[in-house]
C-alpha cells in the first residue's frame, strides 16, 4: 500500500473530524472541489472507502474510522519528531513562570547553571496563571518553575525547589485582618477569586487572571485571597496577609516534559537544585 503524505492526512482528518467537506475546506482553507478530489485520490490509492457520502450527510466507514485513530497518531508523532529535532538543535533554553513566581530563587539558579561547561542561554518566558504546564507539554518552553497543588504536573517531571506557608489575603478592613493566624475554615463562605483557565480552583467571587487583578479586586472589598506567601511579597496598604496555620504548603517545583531527556535539561535541573542545597 503506498504511504500517505502528511498533507493528505491533515486533509483527511479535518474531513473526518467536520464531517463536512465544506467546514473542513473552511478549516484548512483550501477550496471544497479541490479537498473533495484529494479525498477521492486517497481513497484510490488505498483501495478503500473512507466516507459514505449522501448530499446531505457524510460519515466515516470502518476504514476511515481506523485512519482517523492511526492517522492522528502518526501526525502527531511527525510533529514531536520535528519538535523535538529543532529543540536538540537549539543553542538556549526556555525557562516559563509567572511574573513573580520564582519565590526569589532564578538569580541564585541562573547564576549556578552558568557555571556549567554545557551551558546554553536562558530565555525567560513569562505566561498567565494556567499555561505554565502547557508551555511545556506542547514544547514552547523546556522549563518551568510551578507551585504545587495549584499548577497539574501530569506528564510532567519535577523537582521541588522550595516549600513555604500560604497565606489569607484580605481586606484592611476585614474582621481577619488583625488576626496573627487563621484557620481554613476561617475563610468558610469567603468569596474566593475564579481563577481564569484553572479548572478545580473556582471560587465565588470575580473572575481573575493574576495576581495584580486579585489585589486591586480585593483592595475594593470584592473578594480575599490564599496564595503563596512569596507572590505577595508587596502588597497595598489597604490590603493585610495573615498566615494559614493549617493550609498545607505549597511548594515551587522546576518541571520538564516527562519525556525530554535531552542532556541539557539535565544539566539545568542540577544547577538548580545545587543552587537551593
């Protein structure tokens, strides 16, 4: 059976995913007479029907249901093969965080890692609340720094850097913010902040998408927050943080694709960790 072209299985499975020929054209822009010949060639040259076709409706047959599972796969290891080559090629590495979010560490770490022989150039790149593991699953960054439990490390590789309390952040005004601690269940129908793009941390209160939007909504009264103690480590004058004597930790951990092990990520885990030791 001859093998099918990248192009075509992008085509294929834009049609397979639409079921539609005209959304599908729409989606790859081309024009519907010409995907319509292309899907037409695919077929002659695989022997099979991929698509029973009526004027009104379009829908895979076995065949094309089993390429549209295989296909898939084999498009999206083409894409890590190319990611991955560009990225062994590279000459620096990527490092995301959130602004903010390096808990006072990344001068002492870059600082370590450059005395390394190996060592390539370090591009900081800075993302919202919720992309950091993103960034590095999908191959835009090769490092992150992440808080845990707030950031999802699945599929990712970690080491933890540095572990410290969590604060209540609330009002001047507010009836804790004289406390010398509090308790979680102090915040007990508290309106708490919807993160933007954080699934599992939605609160009651606004919707926000850092930590500048938190503690102006909170200067206004709208709202409190918990957070690290080292994102807030300025804050308003009308704005009070109060320790959480029985939040569990949270800690700031350097992560990686699980499946890069390329030797200068290695090398970029180690300065880090040597750094903090």
């Amino acid at each position: 059976m001859a093998e099918l072209e990248t192009r075509e299985l992008e085509y294929f499975l834009a049609v397979a995913d639409e079921l539609h020929f005209g959304r599908a054209a729409v989606r790859l822009s081309i024009a519907q007479p010409a995907l319509s010949k292309a899907i037409q060639r695919i077929e002659t040259r695989l022997g099979v029907q991929l698509f029973a076709r009526s004027s009104r409706h379009v829908e895979l047959t076995a065949a094309g249901e089993a390429l549209q599972e295989h296909g898939r796969h084999a498009l999206n290891a083409v894409s890590a093969a190319a990611r991955n080559a560009r990225r062994a090629g590279e000459s620096h590495l990527r490092l995301v965080l959130k602004p903010g979010g390096d808990a006072g560490l990344l001068s002492g770490i870059l600082a370590e890692y450059s005395h390394h022989p190996d060592a390539h150039q370090v591009d900081i790149l800075f993302s919202g609340p919720a992309d950091r593991a993103d960034f590095l699953l999908s191959g835009r960054a090769d490092v992150g720094l992440l808080f845990v439990p707030f950031d999802n490390l699945t599929r990712l590789a970690h080491e933890t850097l540095h572990a410290e309390d969590r604060v209540a952040i609330v009002p001047s005004t507010h009836r804790l913010a004289q406390h010398a601690s509090v308790r979680l269940s102090d915040l007990d129908g508290e309106p708490l902040p919807s993160w933007k793009g954080v699934p599992g941390l939605d609160g009651t209160g606004p919707e926000v998408a850092d930590v500048v939007q938190l503690l102006h909504l909170i200067s206004l009264e709208r709202m409190v927050g918990v957070l690290p103690r080292s994102l807030v480590d300025q804050v308003p004058p009308d704005v009070v943080c109060v320790p959480i004597a029985d939040a569990p930790p949270s800690q700031l951990v350097l992560a990686w694709n699980e499946q890069d092990r390329r030797p200068q990520v290695a090398s970029f885990v180690n300065a880090a960790l040597n750094s903090v030791r």
